[in-house]
C-alpha cells in the first residue's frame, strides 16, 4: 500500500513507484479521443479560429478565489492490484496546503499534506511515512513540471499548464473549445528537461474538459479529464476527475467529489516515532 498513498495524498494521480507509463484503456490513444467530437459533428460545427480570444483568456486563467475549500470524495484506484475504495477528505487553503485523510472501511488508513515547500505523507497500515520535494510526484507522473499551485490546479480542475496565444491553436465549435499546441512546448527543470505535445478542451462555458500532455521523446503521456460541472459558493467545481498514466504500465485514478464545504477545519499532522521513512531515489 505504500505506492500508492503518496499518489492519493498530494496529486490523485499517482498510483506506484512502478508505475511510469502507458496506458493501453478502452478510450484509444489520445489523438482519436481529441478527434471524437469534431468526427460526429455536422460541417457547421467544423472547427473555427476564435475571434474573442481576450474573453477565452480571461475565463480559462483566471485563478479561482476562495480561501479554503473542504471536499469529501470516494476515491477508485486500477493499477492492476485490487484496492479498496477509499473515502477521502481533501482540504485546500488557497496558496499555503493541500492535506488529505483517507479511510477504508470507516478507518484511517493514510494521511498526507502538501506545501509550498514539498509534500509528506504516511500509511498507518504499513507504519511508514514518506518527506520528499515535488520531484517525487513528477518522476511518479512522468512529467516535470508539478510544484504545489500547479497541484491545487489539478484538483480544482483548473488549466495547470502554461498556454499562450504564440504557440497554440484555439478553435472553437457547438462542443466548445480546443487548444492544442502547434510548437513542442519544452519545460526546463533543474532535474530534466522535457518537451510535450499538449492539447486542451474546454466547454462552451469555459470548464476544462481534458488536458493531454504527450511526451515527444517518449511513449509517455498523462491525461486528465472532468466532469459534472457545478457551481458551489460562487465557484464551479467538477464532481469527477479521472487521471490516466499512459507508458509501459498503466494506472488511472476515478475521484468522484461528493460534497464541497467552505469552513475553515483543523488539519493535523504528526508521524508517530515508530514509522519507519521511505527513502525516495
């Protein structure tokens, strides 16, 4: 269970140290997916350059406002390995954490929070914890770009890569948006250097669909999608997000958000003397 419980704690999305790439699911690769709703289209909802671009920029950028939000979530891990369902209880306050609790049959199996300055986690069914920086998470992901603002953008489904008008194509038809990048976007860390195909949709309404980010040098690929948009609070929030690892294995997290609270709640955090720390390589 260890694996798996950083990836639950901090992004949804990570479901072994094992796992590093692709996935081969019922939904084909990501080039058909992006092409499935443009193909059962009639030649009228084609799509078509979009005039307002200042508008779709300013719906799909700006940052949600809020000052915590608290979500209770029924948590679907497939890598392979039978798991558990899992209820969980994420906690976000804007810009300082992201603390999660997790329990299987009404009992606290992990717990874990994330900061600006990294991430920690443990799994009392195993008595270990884990103190790791993000890099942890974006050798999980395959990628190398996550820091923490990106982490709260994941799980509020909000766009979490840099777009911009220079490298990208937005096109627009009756289903929505599409932006999808015509040049390799190359993102240079300290650790590596990457560079990705990405493609995004939108909604009519400017609610992110889906985000593809495909490694050109490689077969991997992450994908992330969203559904069941809603308004809470004055925010909209989606009800479920599904999170694909694509590679040589494969894994895919279903977060289905029940409810969603506002009220500030205490976070606590303590790794008992006895746990043992997994050492991160």
């Amino acid at each position: 269970m260890k694996n798996w419980i950083p990836l639950l704690l901090l992004l949804l999305a990570l479901s072994s140290c094992k796992t590093r790439n692709a996935l081969k699911s019922d939904t084909g690769n990501t080039k058909d997916s992006i092409k499935t709703a443009e193909d059962s289209n009639s030649p009228k909802d084609a799509n078509q350059p979009v005039k307002d671009k200042l508008t779709f920029y300013e719906h799909v950028l700006i940052p949600a406002k809020f000052e915590q939000i608290k979500i209770d979530s029924k948590v679907r891990v497939e890598t392979g390995s039978f798991i558990p369902t899992l209820d969980a209880t994420i906690y976000i306050e804007n810009d300082k954490k992201v603390w999660m609790n997790l329990r299987a049959l009404f009992l606290n199996v992990a717990r874990g929070i994330a900061t600006p300055e990294g991430i920690k986690g443990q799994d009392k069914t195993s008595k270990t914890y884990i103190d790791s920086d993000f890099d942890y998470l974006n050798n999980l992901l395959n990628v190398n770009f996550i820091d923490y603002k990106a982490l709260e953008k994941i799980l509020l489904g909000r766009t979490f890569v840099k777009i911009n008008d220079s490298q990208f194509t937005l096109t627009q038809n009756a289903q929505g948006y599409k932006m999808v990048s015509n040049v390799n976007q190359k993102i240079v860390t300290d650790e590596k250097n990457r560079e990705y195909k990405i493609a995004l949709q939108y909604d009519t309404n400017y609610d992110l669909l889906s985000v593809n980010l495909k490694d050109v040098l490689s077969p991997d690929e992450l994908e992330i999608s969203y559904s069941d948009w809603n308004e809470y609070n004055g925010i909209r929030l989606p009800q479920n997000v599904k999170i694909i690892i694509k590679g040589s294995k494969s894994s895919q997290i279903l977060l289905e958000n029940t409810k969603f609270d506002f009220s500030r709640m205490e976070t606590p955090y303590s790794v008992p003397s006895s746990y043992k720390k997994i050492e991160i390589k």
